[in-house]
C-alpha cells in the first residue's frame, strides 16, 4: 500500500471525474446573494460533514461515513483511493492604523470590495493506492492530519499602499481512511468493497462551544472517488438481476455510490453525500460554478448581474469564489445566456442510419430547418388522446387491473430520486386516474388514504404520481 503515487491513467481518469466530484465539494459553499452578511449565509456547510467525535456525540452530525459496492477485479488489479473535503480556515481582517499597527475591524472598505471576516474552505486531498489482494483479511488502515497553521497576505488599495492584511487560521484536522473487501459467495467473482472515512479529532469542545467552533476541527464536504485499475464496479442504483441481492446487503452510511466518468465505462465510482445518478456530468451550457445548492444557472445569473454596486462589493470582499461568480455574471455574452433558457438532448432515439427524408413529410415548412417543430405546430398527434380516458383506463399490475378507484399499496423504486417518496414507502393509496404520457409510459395518479387534505387534493386536480411497477395493488375491504 502506498500513499500519494498514481499512474498517469489513473490520474487522467481522476481529472476527468473531479468537474463533478469539485460540484460536490462546493455544493452550498456560498449562496446567492453571494455576501457573508446574508441570513443564508450564517449557516454554512451543509453536506458530507464529518465533525469531531466528541461534538457528533452531542449533535445530529457525524464523524464517519461508510461505503459499501460491489466490484469485479480482475486478477493484480490495483485500488487507487482519493479523499476529498474542504478545510475550513478562519479569516479575519485587519486594517493598518497611522502608526503602522495593524487592529482587527469588522470590515475593510477597499474600492473595489469589502472585506470581511469568513470562512474559507482549502481543498484537501488524501490518496491512497492499494493492490486489491492487500483489501482482504484486516485490510488497509491509513491515518492522515492537516497540521494547524496561520497565513497572512497584506492588502493593498489602488495606489498600492499597505492598508491592512488578511489573516488566516486553520486549526489540526485528523482523520482515517480503513480499505477491506471480501469475496462473495456464488458463481461470480464479485467483492464488495468497504470504505469508511472518520475524523479522529481528540478536540474537545468547552461547555458553551457551538457548531462554528467544531467546523474548523470537522472534514467538510467529504467524499470518495475510486477507481479500478482492471476490473468494473458494479451500479448500485441500477444493478444486474443476478447483483440486486448482495447490493440490497451492502451498508451506505451517509454517502452514496454512483458510477462516475465516461458512460460506457465502469471502472470509477463517486461516493457522494448528495443523491446522484449514475455517471453524472455538469450541463455543457453552464458558463461556470455558482456554488448555489439550487445551482439554476439562469435566475442566478440574471439575478446575480442584477445586483446593485454596493452588494457586489461585499460579495468579491467575502471570498474569491464569490468574487469569481459576480465577474461571470457581469461579462457573461447574450448568446452564452440564451443557452441557459434551455436544452433540447433529444427527442426520439435514432436507431437507423440517417435519412435524406425530412423530419415532417408533406410540408418541410413545419420545421425551422434546423429540425426543430415550429411553435404554431403540434409536438405529439392530438388525435392519438381520443380513445384515452384517464377515469376508465385500467393498467395490469401483477396480473391484476388496477383503475381509478383501486386501492394500492406504495412501493417506492430505488431509481426515483425524490427522496419525499420515500416517505410514503408502506402507506397505502386510491388510484385517482391512470395516465398515458406522449412516450407510451403509463403512471397512477393516486391520493394517499388517511390524508387529511385527500378531498381537497381531489378538487384541484393535485395528486402523487408513481409507475406501476411502485405499486403492490390491495384487496378491497
């Protein structure tokens, strides 16, 4: 087991999943308004917080995560491991005074910003790379800290003068990493792997500390990427029929693993502490990170450029990542903005070789000759509705008819990302209507029985909707 010593492969494969993995990592890091007095702001670092023991004993936080997937090796196959969180370092700021001492302000008027007290966020890295055949029996056990230390950087106004400096602190962060696999019984050579990350802080925290006292001890915004050098993982989310069996046994504690990088490939897993889907990617469109958790690039964009002078001041003064995102927001071109109001991937599946024929036979005139549908042209044939009735429509569901009326229990899928779902996972329901989408799918609108607002629900048309194959259908009582 080595520590820090990649091949260049491995490497390459890293870099091209760190654009998603660095969305991770800065997920929430600053919010619009982007300024450090902003309410939302007060509160930070949300995601992946792994806080000292002695403060998660007292608190809802925790001091590990733990990862379990499902792997493939092939024989010599070798585990490159690369932690990933944000060091929390303390800024303050002081300003020079006429006899050459510098004091401590609450803010520092510059002309073209506004400095202010705040919490920076170092990017830390721990990596590990391990023969898989070392995973086995006790596994690999590597320890790591980030010692205390303190910057300065002096702060200069237009002219050049020294009028005060920034001052940064970060305090000693400890942690561990603990690699083991085990081979699985059946007819497959499958292992699944166990990774657990925990801070070891020995801080302990005085009797009137708070959660700002524990950050700077705490490994923030924590996660995993690895990567196979022969061999795949195998999807957790999506996993081979043969696979659901030991992927429903393995244990995910506060992460989750999806596949990263390249789509036709499997070889590279994100363990993420926000929900995912197998081989994310960051939109093509986007101009560049704005660090909001809600990240809609256009309303924040727009709303960014439209802050005043003064408010754009404080957020470049509060930190450089804000600063960055006001200066996009302001030299951002019209063209590069109009493609952020939306993006067609696609409309059919093409499973032929191209065709000469247009897209509208009859009248090319219905396309805009860059093949999309003219506004005043119908996307779907309004004809194909009229032998659909959504209140007599009936749908089999394990053999059984299921319309609206039927009383169904609520089986949330693993592939549905709407983690209120799973709240209803149990609870049973009356089918209010079956639906027939413009892609043939069929969903169940349906209202959740002893819901005290089901009548009112009914009036307005406003229902849950679920597939079939997330319903178990009920005998009537």
């Amino acid at each position: 087991m080595t520590t820090a010593v990649f091949s260049p492969e491995t490497e390459s494969r890293f870099t091209a999943a760190r654009q998603i993995a660095d969305a991770v990592l800065f997920e929430g890091y600053v919010l619009y308004p982007y300024r450090a007095s902003a309410a939302k702001n007060r509160m930070r670092w949300q995601f992946g917080v792994l806080v000292p023991p002695a403060w998660g004993a007292d608190c809802e936080e925790h001091d590990s995560q733990h990862t379990e997937c499902l792997m493939e090796p092939r024989a010599g196959a070798t585990l490159s491991v690369e932690v990933r969180f944000l060091h929390a370092q303390r800024r303050t700021v002081q300003q020079a005074r006429p006899d050459g001492t510098l004091e401590t302000v609450p803010e520092l008027h510059l002309h073209d910003r506004v400095l202010v007290p705040w919490d920076e966020g170092a990017e830390e890295r721990v990596e590990v790379a391990t023969t898989v055949d070392e995973l086995t029996g006790d596994g690999v056990t590597v320890p790591f800290t980030r010692p205390a230390r303190e910057e300065t950087e002096p702060v200069l106004d237009a002219d050049g003068r020294l009028v005060g400096r920034l001052v940064r602190r970060c305090e000693e962060a400890n942690g561990v990493v603990r690699l083991s696999a085990r081979e699985l019984d059946g007819p497959y050579r499958v292992m699944r792997l166990s990774a657990v990350v925990e801070n070891t802080s020995t801080w302990k925290p005085d009797p009137d500390a708070d959660r700002d006292a524990a950050l700077p001890h705490s490994l923030v915004a924590a996660h995993l990427l690895l990567c196979l050098s022969d061999g795949k993982f195998l999807s957790m989310t999506d996993p081979p029929e043969w696979a659901k069996g030991a992927v429903a046994a393995c244990r995910n504690l506060h992460t989750w693993p999806v596949l990263a990088g390249e789509p036709n490939r499997a070889d590279l897993v994100l363990s993420s502490p926000i929900i995912l889907e197998d081989h994310p990617a960051i939109a093509p469109e986007s101009p560049g990170a704005l660090y909001d958790a809600t990240e809609i690039d256009e309303i924040l964009a727009l709303r960014t450029a439209a802050l005043t002078d003064e408010e754009k001041r404080e957020a470049r003064g509060t930190d450089a990542k804000a600063a960055a995102v006001i200066d996009l927001a302001d030299s951002m071109p019209p063209e590069v903005l109009e493609r952020l109001h939306g993006a067609v991937r696609a409309l059919r599946e093409v499973t032929g070789p191209a065709s000469c024929e247009p897209d509208f036979p009859g009248d090319p005139d219905l396309s805009d000759g860059h093949g999309v549908v003219r506004p005043d042209t119908p996307w779907w044939d309004p004809a194909s509705d009229a032998g659909l009735d959504p209140a007599r429509d009936q749908v089999l569901v394990d053999g059984r008819p299921v319309s609206a009326g039927s009383r169904v229990l609520l089986r949330p899928g693993l592939r549905r990302s709407d983690a209120q779902d799973l709240f209803l996972h149990g609870r049973s329901a009356q089918v209010e209507a079956v639906l027939h989408d413009v892609d043939g799918g069929v969903h169940l609108a349906v209202t959740v029985e002893g819901d005290p607002g089901a009548d009112i629900r009914r009036e307005q048309g406003r229902f849950l909707y679920f597939q079939p194959d997330e319903v178990e259908p009920l005998e009537d009582v």
